[in-house]
C-alpha cells in the first residue's frame, strides 16, 4: 500500500510481527510481499539478518551483535518513506538507532528498542515520523513490566518526533501501558501498535492471515498531519 491523500493528512501502514525465533522460517518476505506496507516492526528476528534478506528497496535498522539487539528491527520501504537524520543512538537526534532499556535477567534477554527517523508525503506535503520496535518482557516477568515501561516513556520523551512503535506488548490489555507511555493504541491477542503526538489510527488493528510464526503479523493504518510551512 503506497500512502494516499486524505484532506490535510497521509495515510500510511505499518506491521507488528513477531517472526518466532524457534522457527526458522520468516515471515517478513512474504509479509512485505503481498501486504506491501511502508514499515514493518519485527520481533523475535534474532535468526536473521535482514539486510541480507531483503531486496535493496528496503532499508533496516538491526543491530547486530547480540541475541537481544538482534531480536527487534525496523524495516522501511524506501519508496513511501526516506530515512533522514544523522544520528545513531541518541534518542534526542533525528536518526537512526538501538537503545536497551532493561537489562537480562531471569533467565530473559535483555530489552531494547530500535528506530528509524522519517519523511512521509510528497508533493510539499511532508512530516515527520519516528518509527520504532520493541518487546516487552513475558507474562511471567509481568513484575518487569513497570521498569521496562518507564524506560520506553522516557525514551519516548526524548524523541524530537511521534512516535509510531510496533510492539509485542506480552497483555491483551495494553491499555494501562498506553496511559504511561501517554500512547493511543490498537491491539490483536498481545501485538500492538503505540502512537504518540499528533498521529492518529485511520483503522482498526488487522490482523493477517497467521503465516508460520505462532503470532499473527497485525497490520495498522495511521494518518500522519501535514507539516505547517514555515514562515519566510
């Protein structure tokens, strides 16, 4: 899906999918493939390297390294958004990067957040859009939940932009997380879309046909405010 017009806002999609790392499988190609959306937020990716994966069309923010960085990626669609920003690792800058917000423990990996810096639009109609990923701790570290979940706000917090995250939020009812990250959300089972500032869900959560992972990939649609043109 390529992003359209709709009075003064851009209408984009994006994915939450969690790829199960027990399966070797992926189900990001074909995801990418027949849905066609402008990003997808990957969890569990830590068998994979996607840049290796995927078509030149498509850029990807993983940091690789460790099981835990390697786990949540961002990959874009170069062609309905472009990367902007120099930044790598800092929050407070437009760019690029991987953050961790918990540490390992527990016998569970450590928890981080990953993210890409946007333009969306076209024809003198852009914004700004910071897309990110990450995975929130099991249900049986749900004692985690508000450590990770202030760590996330305050990373939220330093983003220059809104924020669009893709998550596994391990609840069906993600709605007391939404208030602390001072979020709207949209949810299917566990895997969620976040979204912060001025954006705004053109639909309902979508969930997809379920593929090989043991999660459905959910689909969104958010409607990205036009840019103010600044004054001469």
């Amino acid at each position: 899906m390529n992003p359209w017009r709709l009075l003064r806002r851009w209408i984009i999609e994006g994915v939450t999918l969690n790829d199960d790392f027990a399966n070797h499988a992926s189900d990001v190609w074909p995801t990418l493939r027949r849905r066609r959306p402008a990003w997808i937020g990957v969890q569990e990716g830590k068998r994979r390297d996607y840049a290796d994966d995927l078509p030149g069309r498509y850029g990807v923010v993983q940091r690789m390294g460790t099981e835990a960085s390697e786990g949540v990626a961002v990959i874009y669609d170069s062609r309905q958004v472009k990367p902007i920003g120099q930044g790598v690792d800092e929050p407070q800058r437009f760019g690029h990067g991987y953050q961790q917000l918990t540490p390992a423990g527990g016998g569970i990996l450590a928890r981080g957040v990953a993210w890409q810096d946007v333009v969306v639009g076209g024809w003198g109609s852009r914004q700004q859009v910071r897309l990110a990923t990450s995975h929130r701790h099991p249900l049986r570290e749900r004692e985690r939940w508000p450590e990770y979940d202030a760590a996330l706000g305050e990373w939220i917090r330093q983003s220059p932009l809104p924020v669009w995250l893709a998550t596994d939020a391990n609840t069906k009812t993600p709605q007391p997380m939404a208030r602390r990250l001072q979020a709207r959300v949209r949810v299917h089972h566990v895997d969620a879309h976040f979204i912060t500032g001025e954006l705004r869900f053109a639909s309902k959560q979508i969930p997809l046909k379920k593929r090989t992972s043991n999660h459905r990939a959910v689909a969104a649609r958010v409607k990205v405010p036009r840019r103010k043109k600044e004054n001469r």
